[in-house]
C-alpha cells in the first residue's frame, strides 16, 4: 500500500514537473511566435500566393485552349460571311490573276458566247445536273422519273440564278470572292438534294466559274481600251495642236513681212520725221519677223521630228500632298498648253512647273526616269498616271545625266493652296474665339 502512494506520489510530481516543462515550452513558442511572426505571415502568404498562382495558370491554359477551339470555328464562319459581304477587304482574298489572254474585247465576247452554248448543251442532253439513282413513286418509274425531272428543273434554276446574278454583277473587288459563291452554292445544293440523289455536275460548275471570268476580264479589256482610245485621242490633240500653231507661226510671219514691205514702200517716199518713225518702225517689223521666223522655223522642225518635244516635272501639293511629282511628255509649241490643260477643273489647285526640258527625244528621256523611278509610282496598276512619290532632287540628278543644262526651280509656289489654307486657318481662329467668348452651355 505505501509502495502504491510511493509510486503516486512520484507519478504526481512528474506529471507537475511535465506540466511545467509544456507551460514553459508553451511560454517559449509564444515568444518564439511573437518574435518570428512576420516570418511565418510570409511563408504562409507565400503558400496562399502559390497555390492561387497554380490555379491561375490552370485557368489560363484552359482559357488558352478554349479560344483556340473557338478562333477556328470563328475562321471559318468568318470565312463564310465573307462570300457574302460586299465591303470586305481586297487584302482578304489578294489579287486576280487573268485566266484567259486574249488580246481584243470582242475575242472576250466571242469567248462568253461560246461558254453559254456549252451550258446548253449540257443542260439540253441532261448532265448538267444529274440523278444516281431510279426512283419510283406509287410503284411507279414513270412518276418517278417525272418527280425526278421537276427536282432536276428545279435545282438547274436555282443554280443558274444564283450564278447570273453574280455575274451580272462581278468586278475587279469581288471577283475572286464571286468564284467561291459559285463552288459554294454547288455545294449546298447538292447538300440539300442528298436524300434526292441528285446532283450539279463539275464540268458544268467549271463552265459557270469560266463564265464569270470570261465576264469579268472582258469588262477590264473594255476598259482598257477605253484608256489606250483616250491616250491615243489625247495624242492626235497635240498632232493637230502642234500643226495649229505650225499654220499660226507660217501666218503671223507672213504678217510681218507684208508689214516690213509695206513700211519700205512708204518709206521710199517719205522724208524728215516720217522717214524716221518709218525706220524705226521697220527696225521693230524685223525683230518681230525674226522672232516669227525663228517660231515657224521650231514648230517645222519640231512636225518633222516626230520625237522632239517637252518633258515636264510638276506638282500640285493641294491635290497630291508633298513629294508628289508628275513626269510627263508633251510636243505642243508650247508646252505650258499641256500643263494648264492638267490643271483644269478636274483638281482643285494649278500645277507648279519645276522644270520644263525640251529634247530631241523626249520620249526616250520621259522613258528613262518613268524606268527609273519606276518603284515609286503612286499607281502600280494603271502606268499611264505618271504620278510619283520622289523627291525633286533625285529626279534633277538623273535629268542633268542627259541634259546638263537643265533648270529647276527647286521649291513649289502653291500660291492659290497657301492662301487657301491662311484664309482656312483665319476662319477657324475666328470661330475659335466666338466660341470661348460665347460658350454653347454653362
């Protein structure tokens, strides 16, 4: 018994002795707690700012995955909206490349009519759109090859509508879109005659798609040779002005030679103050009829050589901005004609003459700088617009390579677009200060 209390005793005074130790440790952690507090804030926020991180980054990915799916099938709606939409970018499909060469509008013309007579033919003898299979209705072939040729009838007007319109209506911005409306309106069409069987045959479609072509490049030919007509028309007007001045030249020196004769005949009989009014008078007749002479004697050489002429170097900074030049030819008599013809009501500013350069071959030198500045013309399709993007001192340089003596006047007047723009700028300053000194509201 006494050993049991022994034993109790002991276990009780190590259980307070325990108990102290844990209250001392418990007081120690506390104050290690205490002391290390911010340490163990960061690392537990660290930890939160992990996990939150890996769940963020999961939500990426998944999001990253799920926009991928969908950009496709957005792609492809797009690009099923587009064959629809008439203001898409011409970026969007890139350019047409002609599938036919020939070299006169009416051969295009000949061409179409020969495509239609092929769709005829097909039509007529039953391939353009065909059924695979033998249907009956009622037991019946013979109603069933009726129902057959009514759906035939039907999907033949409904393709070939389809395929007029767009050819009624094709152009230089849509042609190529054009091209798979057609491939696509076979599709969906055969699509919805699947359960029929029936179907538009390739060759037919091939024939549409020619049509279109044929269509669309016969309408670029047109023009075209509208253009040359007009460049050639544009051509026989300096032929015919050139000879103009030629006939004017010829008449004002007969003038002035019946003018001289007619001074002399006077002057034989005249004496004093009147023989000397008549000697000066005739001295001025010379002048002129020397410089008459000399305009005839250039406006024949100039007829004769069928190359000489002007090559001139203008701007219209109101029109066309700053660096813009054009580099054209002219054989008129004179060519300022040319540049006032240029700037008539079709732009809102006169043209600036920074150089005017007569050479017995003008079109070899107007050649050699459209050549060399090829790469900055403004428009790469049409080279007959001889605008382009250049600065003035490039185009003096290769001038002076030929023509040494060439003069240019380096810095453009614009006068009537300067004015434009100081009297433009008065207004807005005016209309400025009325409207700071009287507000619209308070």
């Amino acid at each position: 018994m006494e050993n049991a209390y022994f034993i109790a005793a002991i276990l009780g005074v190590f259980v307070i002795l325990l108990l102290i130790q844990l209250i001392k440790v418990s007081l120690k952690n506390k104050q290690y707690r205490k002391k290390y507090a911010p340490i163990i804030d960061i690392e537990e926020e660290a930890e939160k700012e992990r996990i939150e991180k890996e769940k963020i980054e999961r939500e990426i990915k998944e999001l990253q995955e799920s926009y991928k799916e969908k950009k496709i099938i957005y792609d492809r709606l797009l690009r099923q909206i587009a064959l629809y939409e008439e203001e898409i970018e011409l970026a969007e499909y890139g350019f047409y490349k002609p599938h036919f060469d020939f070299d006169a509008s009416e051969r295009y013309k000949d061409a179409i009519t020969s495509c239609r007579e092929k769709q005829k033919a097909m039509v007529k003898n039953k391939k353009a759109v065909y059924c695979t299979q033998q249907w009956t209705v009622d037991g019946s072939k013979s109603k069933g090859t009726t129902m057959t040729n009514r759906n035939i009838r039907l999907t033949s007007r409904a393709f070939n509508n389809e395929c007029d319109a767009l050819i009624a209506n094709v152009s230089w911005n849509n042609i190529l879109r054009y091209e798979e409306r057609i491939i696509k309106a076979k599709e969906t069409i055969d699509k919805m005659n699947e359960s029929n069987k029936i179907y538009i045959d390739k060759q037919y479609l091939n024939l549409k798609i020619d049509e279109l072509r044929l269509n669309h490049e016969y309408k670029e030919k047109k023009q075209k040779e509208k253009e040359e007509q007009a460049e050639l028309r544009r051509q026989m007007r300096e032929e015919a002005k050139l000879q103009q001045e030629i006939e004017e030249a010829e008449k004002e020196e007969q003038k002035y030679i019946k003018l001289l004769e007619k001074a002399k005949v006077e002057a034989e009989k005249a004496a004093g103050d009147k023989l000397e009014q008549l000697k000066a008078k005739m001295a001025m007749l010379e002048e002129e009829l020397i410089a008459a002479h000399e305009k005839n004697e250039r406006a024949k050489s100039m007829a004769q050589q069928t190359k000489a002429g002007h090559v001139y170097i203008i701007s219209n900074i109101g029109s066309f901005g700053e660096h813009v030049y054009k580099i054209g030819m002219t054989r008129r008599l004179d060519p300022m004609d040319r540049v006032k013809e240029l700037g008539d009501a079709s732009v809102p500013f006169t043209f600036d003459v920074h150089a005017m350069i007569y050479a017995d071959d003008a079109p070899g030198l107007e050649g050699i700088l459209h050549s060399n500045f090829d790469q900055n013309r403004l428009n790469l399709v049409n080279n007959r617009k001889e605008f382009f993007a250049v600065n003035l001192e490039d185009i003096e340089k290769e001038v002076l390579k030929k023509i040494p003596d060439a003069e240019f006047v380096l810095t453009a007047e614009a006068r009537e677009y300067r004015e434009s723009e100081m009297i433009r700028k008065e207004k807005n300053d005016a209309l400025e200060k009325e409207e700071t000194l009287i507000p619209n509201s308070i």
